[in-house]
C-alpha cells in the first residue's frame, strides 16, 4: 500500500530534550516536506527536500532540522525543543514540487 | 509572498449543495490544489485547477478564475461525512522556486 508514515504519532518530552520525528514514504517520490499546524495559522512549511542531499528553509524553519540522506526518508530533528514548538507535525511527499502532496498520519508534539 | 482568505466556518444541511469560497494574491500563480482534513487527521486531496473553469469529480467540483484570483470548491448532496476543514492551497513562486501554501481552511459542519 502506498503510504507516508511517521513516527511516533505522540509525543511528550520536556524542553531541551532533543528529539527525532521520522518520516518514511514508499511511492518512491523525489519531493518531501515537513509542516507544523496550528490553530488560526494553518498549515505553515518548516524544511522541504527536493531529493536527496538537496534541503531548503521553509516559512518556519527555525528551531528545526532535516536530513534527506535516503530518497524514502525524512527525519525532522528538534534539537532543543521549547514549548512553542508544540504542534501537531505533518510530513507529506510528491513525485515532484508540481504534484499533489501525500500528507502522513501526523504527529502531535507536546513540549513541557 | 501570498495571501489567502476563506470563511473559517461553514454550516449546511445533509443533502444539500454548499459552495466554498477562497480568495489569494500570490506571485507567479501556477495552479490551485484543495484539500479535505477530517479533525486529527492528515490532508487529503480533493482537487487541483491550473486553466481557468469547473472541474468536476463526482460530488465534488472546483472552479478556478486566475484573473479574479478566486476559487471554489463546490460539494453536492452533502452528507455527515462530509464535515471537515476544507483547505486551499494555491502555489505560487518565490525566490526558491515553486510554493505551495495553504489557507487556515473552512471548517463546514453539516447537519440532519
């Protein structure tokens, strides 16, 4: 089944503990994204990867990390979270940055 | 950079017709994309318009007018399921290249 998922789907941690949010997709696409909702504000971009080794900043970058050393996978790195970084985290891929997004399941991050 | 404006909340009547407005200015418009999210759960795609005119899939259709900068997503013979934020997500194109970004969404209820 073709399929974008992340993990975990829930997290709690405290402020500065750092943390990984990975994302996998199957469909072999090129392009990948990560975003955070929030309430009011929508979905807003944080890193993209047009493929692998190739990154770039986002709306809200800060605070964040990504690395695309594999085309099928995403990992969004906190370094050192804080409390506004709680969200409910989005990645999503596509065959390229014109084609329709694959959104995953979510995550819901809670910074304490 | 580009903005967006949709009704945040939407109430309609199982088995009738609601039309969905959204209105954008963005830089080097190149295509509108419509997104269905149930509460807690990823984006789905629902629609894409590039060339102005209706775009029918079902019950679904989404009209596109690039000079007026107006979309709609139009739903027929709603049904319960149906309640759910819907999204759009006209791209347009910045310094880095094609974007993506999405409204805050309309939050449409339908009810007996």
């Amino acid at each position: 089944e073709a399929q974008v998922t992340q993990n975990p789907r829930y997290l709690i941690t405290v402020t500065g503990k750092k943390l990984t949010v990975t994302c996998s997709q199957n469909m072999n696409h090129e392009y990948m994204s990560w975003y955070r909702q929030d309430p009011g504000l929508g979905l807003r971009q944080i890193y993209y990867s047009m493929n692998v080794e190739v990154t770039d900043k986002g709306d809200v970058p800060e605070g964040y990390k990504v690395s695309r050393k594999e085309k099928r996978n995403f990992p969004l790195i906190l370094e050192s979270p804080s409390p506004n970084q709680t969200s409910l985290y989005f990645c999503a891929s596509s065959w390229g940055i014109q084609e329709t997004q694959y959104f995953g399941p979510g995550t819901r991050l809670l910074v304490l | 950079g580009q903005n967006i404006d949709q009704p945040t909340e939407m109430t309609a009547t199982e088995g009738a017709i609601v039309q969905i407005n959204c209105t954008y200015q963005t830089s080097g418009f190149n295509g509108l994309f419509w997104y269905q999210q149930h509460a807690g759960e990823a984006p789905t795609f629902l629609s894409y318009n590039v060339l102005d005119g209706l775009e029918e899939k079902g019950r679904f259709s989404s009209f596109l007018s690039r000079s007026k900068g107006y979309s709609y997503l139009l739903l027929k013979e709603l049904q319960m399921k149906d309640s759910a934020s819907y999204l759009c997500a006209p791209r347009g194109v910045t310094g880095g290249g094609n974007k993506l970004t999405f409204g805050t969404g309309t939050q449409l209820k339908v009810e007996l």
